[in-house]
C-alpha cells in the first residue's frame, strides 16, 4: 500500500519527468495531495505541487490550534486567505520552551516571507478555520 506521504517530492509529477515531457499539467482542486502534517499537533496540507524546485498548497488551521515547528532549507512564501495567522519565529539554538521567541501576525490577503532555515510555527488563536497558500523553495 502506498501513503499519501509516498508522493511528496513527486506530486502530481516529478520535476524530472515533468522537464523531459515539457507539457502543462492541470491541478484541479480533486487532484492535491492531501496530507495531515506534524507529529504532535496536527494541520491539514493540500499540495498542488511537490518537486526538486517547489512544494505549494494550501494549508488548514483548526479554531485554537497551532503546528509543530519547522524549518525548510528554501525559503517559504505565505499567503493568508482567511482568518488571522500567527507565525512565531526562533533564533538559531532557541529552547523550544523559551518565551523570547518573536511573532508576527498576517491578515488575510497579507504575504509573508520566511526566510530558508528559520525555525516557525503556526498559531490559531481565533474561532475560524484560517487558510493560506504557501510555497516552498526546494525540498521541505
């Protein structure tokens, strides 16, 4: 049996066949991969696309829920559309427990760029679902 998890790096084709075909391929919302990410705190990703240069979806936070932390090796690029999301950052060796940590809040229809290597983590703390695209450089 294969995993949804099986796919990222390769959704919906991977960057290799997709350059050796070089043919457009159609994303219909029926068509994202979808993905619960994290292992202690859970959120729900769809991933358009997930290959060597980009990985872009859309991601889902329950009413006063947050993610686990994370970083990527690209740069990743937020795009808020509902609700209000909070993204926390922290400095390089930062205790998770640490209350120094920096936040930033982004509104819908705001953008956000982090910056590749910068440990984040995503915060709900309204009554709404929020939603937002993002989009990594490279692998994630």
């Amino acid at each position: 049996m294969v995993a949804n998890i099986d796919f990222v790096g390769k959704w919906p084709i991977s960057g290799k066949e997709a350059r050796a075909k070089k043919q457009l391929v159609p994303i219909n919302p029926e068509k994202h991969l979808h993905l619960i990410h994290g292992n202690k705190n859970h959120i729900l990703i769809s991933l358009m696309v997930s290959n060597d240069y980009i990985n872009y979806g859309i991601g889902k936070i329950s009413i006063a829920s947050y993610s686990d932390p994370e970083e990527h090796q690209g740069d990743e690029v937020l795009y808020v559309l509902e609700g209000t999301l909070v993204v926390r950052t922290f400095e390089a060796n930062e205790n998770m427990d640490s209350v120094s940590k920096v936040s930033y809040e982004i509104c819908k229809g705001e953008k956000f760029l982090i910056p590749g290597k910068v440990k984040h983590q995503y915060f709900n703390f309204n009554d709404k679902l929020i939603k937002f695209l993002f989009g990594v450089s490279g692998k994630i």
